[in-house]
C-alpha cells in the first residue's frame, strides 16, 4: 500500500526522490521540502495523526475501525481493496455458532471481531494473535477467524472458508481534526489534487474497459 | 516492579515549571472570567452515580470511577464539571436571580480508552451562563473565550462553530429514522464528499443533484460569510434556516468587533449533538494538535434536574493549554527571576537578623528569595 499511495501522491505532483526512498530513513521530506512523510506501522498511523503529530495519514479501514481514531476521513483512495470477513474451517461453516456455548475468535481485530459478533448477540472469547491467524482454527486454538481477506488463497490453501464479511476495506486518507480547521486552505488543497488523480484514473479505467 | 514505583494508570504528578504554568493559567483565566463578573463555584469530588448517569447518559456514566458509600449507595467521583454545576442551579438556586454567571476550574476523573488519550482532559476550565437564551449570551461565552486565548498569548487561536439546528433540521426534512440519522452524522463527520453524496442520493432523491453537491460542499470546509450566504440559498426547513440566521447574527457581530479571522464558520460540525441544543464550538491553537475547548448551549440538561432554564459556557482543558503554552517559545510570565540571598556568619542570631531582615525587605518589594547558607563556612 505504501508503494501505490506514494505513486499516487507523485501524480499529484508531490514527489519523494528515489534516494530518499531507497534510504532507509523513517522520515523524508519531498525535495521542495512542502511535504514531510513519516512510515510507520499501519496500525500506528491512526495515533500520528490523531495526536496531531501528522496532519494527514494513509491508512486501511480496517486499521481505523479497530483503532477507533478520531480523525476526519475526506477520502477513499482506493487502494489495497479486501474483505474484513469471518471464517472457518470448511466442515463448520454452515453450522450455527449459537450450537457452542462461546465462540472463540482468533484475530487482529479484538474490537471489530466483538462488535460483529456482539450484534448477533453471540457470545464470545477473543484470542489476540498478531500474525498468521489462518492456523488458529487448524490446531484447535479457535473456532473461528476475524481476519482480512484480499484473494482468499491464503484461507482456501488452510482449509478455511469465508462464512460472511463484515466490511470492505480500503486504504483512506485520514487528517487531523486540528489540522483540518487550521490549515484548511493547504490540506483542501492536497484533497483537491489527490481527488483529481483518482477521477483521472477512473475515466481512463473506463475507457479501458470500453 | 515494586509497589512504590507503579502507578494507576491515568494518574499524574506535576512538579516545577509545569505547576507554575498551570496555576499561571488558572489565574488567567479567573481574572478574566471575573472580569466579565462570572462567580467562582467550588465543586464536590464525588457524588451519586445516579446523578451523573441521569446528566450524562448512562453509557458515559460507565467511565467514571466508582465506589459505594457507607449506606451502600453507589458513589462516583466527578466526571465532569458542567453537570455538577447545572444540579447545583436547579435544586439550590431555584430563586436565585436569572442570569446566574458560575466559573469553575478543578480536576475530573475518568476511564479514558488508550485510543482516547489525545482528547484526554483531567482538569477543566470553564464557565456557564445560565438562564439567559439570547443571542447576546452566546456571543459572550465566544468572546471570553477569545479573551482568555488572547490573554495566554495564544494569539492564533481559532474558533470553529455551528449549531446544532442545522443538522436536525435537515434530518427532519429528509423525513431519516433515527438510524440513518446516526448514519448521517457520521458521513458529515467524516468529511467525505463521495460517501456524503452517495448518502443524500440514496436517502434524499427529492433534491437535484446540484442541491446534494452544494450540500456536500458546505458541510466540508469551515468558512466566513459566504458559507452561511450560500446555505441560506439551499431550500432549508424553518429550523435549519434558523440556525443560519442565528449563525449569521453571531458572524456579524465577531465581524463588526474585528475577531473574524480567528472565527469559523463549520456547517460539518455534528459531533455532541444529543447534548447541544444551539450554538457549539471547538477551539484550536497551532500549538497543539488536538482541540484545547469546546463549548455551546445546551438548554435541555439543567431541565434533567427538574427545572428547564437556558444555559451556554465552555470548557478548557487545562492540560491542553499547558502544553500550548510549553510549545510556544515565547516569554514565560510564570517564571519569576529569584533574588539568591546569603547568610554570612552562618549560625550567628545577629547574622541570621540581618539577613532575614534583608529578605523581608525584598519580600516587600514582591521579590522572589531564595535564602542560602554561607558557602565560605
């Protein structure tokens, strides 16, 4: 996603340098130096930028519903489409959770895994994992799995199975609430020009497929 | 880890610079809430949790750190300062001449999620007018917020407001049950274009699809006059179009006074609306990256109590203005120059005299002394 969204940041005029991206600095600035971008982890993106220590951020839905964040999200960029979905092995998966007596749900996602199933009113002990969840279910740690699924060949290679999706999720153009009053005319602006990429980009797609 | 060196989460020791700082502001701000003649109110530290489930919703309620009386009763410490406030007016104050002016300024307790520490507030610092509706009420809690702001040398503060009219009015005339109104808010909030106008296309089909865009436009960014200019040319209902000319009354005024570079004008604002009833606003500094105040009115909460009256005010986050005040690298008139003072002689009663005599004389002349033993001894 990192490299799609700087490709999509330099169509909008606001290049990084390759030698900048080849180094392995954290923190590197465009070479106008109007722009500052700062890497870090997915799931951290959220606190940069509601501590307001980025104005803006590039992150999954997925990342920001678990999160919670208090941010404004003026834009779906697009990238990185895939599927927050429940599932489990191939035998269970017409089965009804209400046949045991708590569900336990291997996942990333502690806080959208106990909304989801919380709604249908069905009881469950989340199991925290921070990777591979798809083995969970195969050596009995958990009945089912809250995980992302972008082609499902990783389930389907591990015998599971989708049983239903919570949510799509693509990456979103997150900003700063702070930010978003007090430097309004520059952050309208880099909306305006990364807005303009993605419809420039859906027209040609539809000449394409025409 | 040892007992002595854990600490609960949530709490906090401040010592040095940050105490003079804190105590500079808190004196600030109640040398200009008294000057627009607002009354100091000391609060309790805790009190039924029956009182702050009633004020604040019972969900909210959940945060607040509790404990059980004696009695058996179930007992919180405060959350909040403003729903203290408002009881206090509506079963102590019943008589009392309207308007009543109260400030405040004291520590809150509660639960904040991890993901919630950026907005985290412990100590507030604020005001309530109460019984007063008119426009001239909410005009005046936006301008002592100002003035505090200007009298921190917060100079670049900006205000955002709205009122809260504007949203239900225009959730009434799209005829949305109360699900989509939640889902409503949240697209507003979001400050999506596309998602906003998929929303209205899918809910409000009666408008054309340059209304909905025109819609879209002004709920994304705040702005000046030409924003309300521009709303109030969208076919609104009586309630919406209200709030707009009540907005616009409030934008004139700040205008006419020279304040509208610092005020903002934000038809997106929508968050707090179950608690707002009116005027609401969010206050920013460059210095800090989240928002330092809030504030509005809010006409239904003492009537929670039992007696219905109007009432706006605002609070700070002292812990917010502190550290926009700790970035701002200007002078810093809580640090006051120490006049270091010896005592030749040491232990000697005439040296000790002469000394301590010294001192008081500088004491007198409002000097800060630091007395310091005699380093030839």
């Amino acid at each position: 996603m990192q490299e799609q969204s700087l490709a999509l940041f330099a169509e909008a005029g606001i290049v990084v340098e390759e030698a900048e991206l080849a180094s392995r600095k954290l923190l590197v600035q465009t070479a106008d130096r109007g722009y500052s971008f700062v890497f870090v982890k997915p799931s951290d993106v959220p606190t940069y930028v509601e501590y307001g220590v980025a104005d803006v951020g590039i992150c999954g839905r997925d990342v920001l519903l678990e999160a919670r964040a208090d941010v404004h999200q003026p834009l779906d960029l697009g990238l990185g489409r895939c599927r927050i979905a429940v599932a489990g092995r191939r035998e269970v998966v017409g089965e009804d959770y209400n046949l045991l007596a708590t569900v336990r749900v291997a996942t990333k996602y502690p806080r959208i895994a106990t909304a989801y199933f919380h709604e249908k009113g069905v009881p469950i002990e989340v199991i925290p994992l921070s990777g591979s969840v798809e083995l969970a279910p195969l050596l009995g740690l958990s009945d089912r799995i809250v995980d992302l699924v972008e082609t499902g060949r990783t389930l389907q290679e591990n015998g599971l199975e989708v049983i239903d999706v919570i949510t799509e999720s693509t990456a979103q153009l997150i900003v700063n609430r702070a930010s978003f009053q007090l430097n309004r005319k520059r952050i309208g602006q880099l909306i305006g020009a990364l807005r303009a990429v993605l419809v420039r980009e859906e027209k040609s797609e539809e000449r394409k497929e025409a | 880890m040892s007992s002595l060196t854990k600490i609960p989460s949530g709490v906090q020791y401040f010592f040095d610079e940050e105490v003079r700082r804190r105590r500079y502001i808190e004196r600030c701000a109640m040398e200009v809430f008294t000057g627009w003649s607002y009354d100091e109110i000391l609060l309790p530290m805790f009190d039924y949790h029956a009182l702050f489930s009633r004020g604040m919703g019972a969900e909210r309620a959940e945060r607040t750190y509790r404990f059980v009386d004696r009695d058996g009763a179930l007992l919180a410490l405060r959350p909040e300062l403003t729903l203290l406030v408002a009881r206090t007016v509506a079963t102590r104050f019943p008589h009392k001449p309207r308007p009543l002016r109260l400030c405040y300024s004291g520590e809150v307790f509660r639960y904040d999620e991890p993901t919630e520490r950026a907005a985290r507030e412990f100590h507030q610092v604020g005001l309530e007018l109460i019984g007063e509706p008119s426009l001239a009420a909410d005009l005046e809690v936006l301008l002592i917020a100002a003035e505090l702001l200007t009298t921190l040398d917060l100079t670049e503060f900006r205000i955002t407001f709205s009122h809260a009219d504007f949203f239900h009015g225009l959730a009434r005339q799209l005829g949305l049950e109360p699900q989509e109104r939640a889902l409503l808010r949240e697209m507003i909030d979001r400050r999506n274009v596309e998602a906003l106008g998929g929303f209205l296309a899918r809910h409000a089909p009666q408008l054309s699809e340059a209304r909905r865009e025109e819609f879209c436009q002004l709920t994304q960014l705040a702005g000046g006059a030409e924003t309300l200019a521009r709303a109030a040319a969208l076919p609104l209902d009586g309630q919406s179009a209200a709030a707009v000319s009540h907005l616009a009354a409030i934008e004139q005024t700040l205008g006419a006074l020279g304040l509208d570079s610092h005020f903002r004008i934000d038809l997106g604002e929508v968050a707090n609306l179950d608690y707002y009833t009116g005027l609401t606003f969010r206050i920013y500094v460059p210095e800090w990256g989240v928002e330092i105040g809030s504030g509005g009115r809010y006409d239904q909460l003492i009537a929670s109590f039992g007696r219905g009256e109007p009432a706006v005010g605002f609070s700070f986050a002292l812990d917010a203005l502190s550290g926009a005040l700790a970035h701002h690298h200007r002078v810093s008139p809580w640090e006051e120059e120490e006049t270091p003072l010896r005592i030749p002689g040491g232990d000697h009663p005439a040296a000790l005299a002469r000394a301590f005599g010294q001192a008081r004389e500088l004491r007198q002349q409002k000097k800060r002394v630091t007395i310091g033993a005699d380093e030839t001894r």
